[in-house]
C-alpha cells in the first residue's frame, strides 16, 4: 500500500518534472526563433546597398523602387531595435514586397544573371527571406504547441503552478498561416516560368 | 484532395501496423522454431547476437561506411550554396542539428540520408541533382531527406535488417538440424507435433522471403511517411513532385549505388537494372513506383 502510493507520487512527480522542461525548452526555442529573424532580417538589410547598387541603371522607374526599398530597410531597422516578433515580420514582408521588382528583373534580364557577384547576391537574398520564413513557421508552430499545453488537462495544472503565460506569438489571418506561406511559396517559381 | 495532416497522421498508423505485423511474424517465427527444436530461448538469443553483429558496423559506422562507398566530398556553402543553406532552412524549421552534407561527383541525380540519429545524420546530394534541380525542388527533396532522419528510418531500418538476418539465420538452422534429429523428436506428443514440424519446415523455407517482403514493404511505407512529412516541412508538395518528375526521367544509372545501398535514395539508383513489370516485380521493390508517389503529392493540399 505504502509501496503503491511512493510509486503513484514519483510517477506525479517525474511527469511535473518532464512537462516543467517541455515547457520551458520551448520557450527558449520561441526566443531563439525570433531572434534567427531578427539575425536574418538584419544581414538581408545589409545586402540591401550592395543590391541596389547592382542593378542601378536597369530600371525606368529607379527612384520610386529604391525609395520603397529604403523605406522597408528603415523599417526592419526599428524593429530590429524593438526586437518584437509582430513588427519584423511585418517589417520583413513590407521588404520582400519592396524586393519583388528587383526580383523580377534578376529573372528577365541574362546580362544579370552572368554577372557572379550579383547572382551571389541574389542567392543570399533569397535565402535570407526563406529563413525568415522558416523562423517565422517555426515561431507560430512553437507557439501553438506552448499554448495548447498550457491551457489542456492535466498540464495546464503544471503551467499553473510555476505560472507559465500564454505566448503571444504573431497574429496570423484567421484562414490559417500555412495557406498564407503557400500562395508566397508560389509566387517564385511563378516568375521563372514566366520567361 | 487529401489534407497533409491527415495524410501524414494515415502514413504513421501503416508504418506502425507494418512495424507491428513484422514483430509479430519475428516472434511467431522464432516461437515455433523454439517449440519444434527445444531451441529455448539461449539459441534465440545467439541467432539475434549474430545477426546483430552482421548489422552493428553498418549501424554505428553506417554514415562513414556509405560516404567510402560513395565517393562522397563533403559540402562546403560557397560552392554548393543551394544545397546548403536550403539544408540549413530546413533542418531549422523541423528542429534538428544541422545534418553533415556531402556531395557524389556522378551527373546522375539522386540524394539519400544516412546515420543513426538526428546527431549524426548525413544528407547526401549528387552534383547532378544539384544542377538539375532549382531552389524549390531541391527544397523538397531535402525535405524528404530530413523527415528520414527525423523519423529515424536509418535506425528502423537497421533493427529490421537485424531481425530479417535472424529468422535467415534461425530457419537455417532448423533445416540442418532438423534432418539429423528426427530420432529424438519422435517421442513427442502425437498429432499437434507432427503439425508442429510441417509448420516448422514450412516456415523454415518460406520465411527469410516472406521477412525480406515485409523489409521491402516497410520500406515503401517509409518513402511515403517521408514525401507527407517534406510536404508538411515545405508547405510545397509541388516542388518534391516536380523534382521526382525530373528524377525519374533521368534515366542514367548512379555509379556508386549498388543493391546494399539502393534503399536510401530517395528514388532507386539502379532503376536501370530492375525492368520487372507489375504486381510481382513490386513486392520487390524497395521504393514505391514514382508515378504514384507523385500523383499523391499533387493531391495534397
């Protein structure tokens, strides 16, 4: 009988000691997740002169592109300040619009795509924005299992406890975020096809 | 159209149910023989130790083993910028440690994942899919490869392999035996013995093949978990669809694969080798048929 209750006890306490850990391991991986935003963000921002000045003299409309560019760079750099997660991913997509022009471009004009340091360029671009979006899934994925563990039977009576608070995470659009990442997903190859 | 969640939920629950089949014909298996050839459980134990130690060094120096094989130079970012910052993505976004990447010199596309676990998994690209292949594609490839080793199918794989070279083992030596003591054996109870041996010799023949399909099946089921959960990773199921697309059409045979290494690439590097049609020629099959494969991908949403 004796036996039976230490036993039951240390099942208690070996599960509030595993959920204690889940829970705060995934809170470390949510600040881990913005902050690889924020780190990507900062060296796309960086990227950004070196881009500009690659693709000067292709456009018409010069000017009114890289002012918007220049806007969303002042943009990610304040939120980079705030080190919020909601301000720099909409600092971030406020970017990627601003970049689609010079995307574009890359895409229809060959004389720039044999260009090394600029293709270089390019790649790094890119890829600076898929790991913003990955953070960024990441964030929401993370958030979402803290949350359901906090509020769901029986470990919402551990998160009470040693009172761990909902994360607030992003907003995202009612319709779902995967919906969201999947129409942007399209849109690159879409630009290579149009060729 | 067919939800992803649901799918990859459907995929685990048959990966399971195959697990589950397979440990039960193993147990089965093991518990005749057992009976028939008062093996208890000391013979049991030799045959999986021996055919543990067949298997330990392509589990634990797997990743090494399979990289000699292949002729693999490792991955360095300038070079193959794609290949490893798209690994880089996606072995964040599922959470893992960054794998080793490596690439075959061969202008045959393919890809596989290697090692026991997450710590010491290799992604493995040849140059030809990285030439082949654009961002998107490649992304869902990686995918692939990186729900492999998320799901420890190298470790899964290497148990069953283990299990399968026991019941060869164990059904070998039934047959030996089995000829020279059949004068102890006559002594046993009537009629539930004699049925006993039939079963027995039945088995003993049938049952290293029957393992073997089972190995294969599974397998197959583990291509499919792999291609629901890229699906998920990416959000794109297009961009693993279109790179099998190119994949299978490219009909040059990978150099470095041979029939021990064939079921870790993500299509089967000796296609060229196989020309067996239809339902029979399928069970032999360690990767599902790519059409299919494809066709379910694009069904996803």
């Amino acid at each position: 009988m004796l036996l039976g209750i230490i036993a039951v006890l240390g099942l208690v306490a070996l599960y509030v000691w595993s959920l204690y850990n889940q829970l705060v391991t995934i809170k470390t991986r949510i600040r881990a997740s913005i902050q690889e935003i924020g780190n990507q963000l900062k060296r796309q921002a960086d990227l950004i002169p070196n881009l500009t000045a690659a693709v000067k003299g292709y456009f018409k409309q010069e000017k009114e592109i890289f002012a918007l560019i220049s806007e969303a760079r002042k943009a990610v750099m304040e939120a980079l300040k705030e080190s919020s997660a909601q301000k720099l991913v909409d600092a971030s997509e406020k970017m990627q619009q601003a970049l689609a022009p010079i995307r574009a471009l890359f895409e229809s004009t060959p004389q720039l795509r044999s260009v090394e340091p600029t293709v270089k360029l390019m790649d790094e671009v890119r890829d600076t924005a898929d790991k913003v979006m990955y953070a960024r899934r990441t964030l929401i994925d993370l958030t979402a299992d803290y949350n359901i563990k906090i509020v769901t039977f029986p470990s919402n009576l551990v998160a009470k406890l040693f009172g761990f608070k909902p994360e607030t995470g992003l907003k995202t659009p009612g319709e779902g975020e995967h919906l969201e990442v999947s129409a942007e997903e399209l849109k690159t190859p879409k630009v290579g096809e149009s060729l | 159209m067919i939800n992803v969640y649901e799918l990859q939920d459907s995929n685990k629950r048959r990966s399971a149910l195959v697990i589950a089949v397979f440990i039960a014909f193993v147990l089965g298996v093991g518990w005749v023989f057992a009976r028939l050839f008062d093996y208890g459980p000391g013979a049991i134990g030799i045959a999986l130790i021996f055919a543990g130690l067949m298997s330990f060094a392509s589990y634990w120096w797997g990743d090494k083993v399979i990289l000699t094989l292949s002729r693999a130079r490792p991955a360095d970012r300038n070079r193959d910028f794609q290949f490893f910052t798209v690994a880089e993505n996606l072995a964040m976004a599922s959470q893992i440690p960054m794998p080793k990447l490596y690439v075959i010199e061969d202008t045959a596309a393919n890809a596989f994942a290697t090692g026991r676990d997450p710590r010491h998994a290799v992604v493995c690209a040849t140059t030809g899919l990285l030439q082949k292949l654009d961002r998107s594609e490649l992304e869902g490839v990686i995918a692939h490869e990186i729900s492999h080793i998320k799901n420890y199918d190298t470790r899964l794989m290497s148990i069953v392999t283990i299990l399968v070279g026991m019941i060869t083992l164990l059904s070998d030596w039934f047959l030996r035996g089995a000829r020279f003591s059949r004068g102890s054996r006559e002594k046993e109870e009537g009629s539930l013995g004699a049925i006993l041996l039939l079963v027995g010799v039945f088995l003993a023949l049938l049952s290293p093949l029957i393992a073997k399909l089972m190995q294969l099946a599974l397998s197959r089921r583990q291509e499919f978990l792999a291609d629901s959960s890229a699906a998920i990773l990416t959000r794109y199921p297009e961009g693993l669809a279109r790179a099998l697309e190119k994949i299978a059409t490219d009909r040059e045979p990978l150099e470095v694969a041979n029939k021990a290494t064939a079921h870790l690439y993500i299509v089967n590097p000796l296609k060229n080798l196989h020309s067996g049609v239809g339902w029979f020629a399928g069970l032999f099959n360690t990767h599902p048929p790519v059409e299919e494969r494809i066709r379910i991908l694009r069904e996803m949403r």
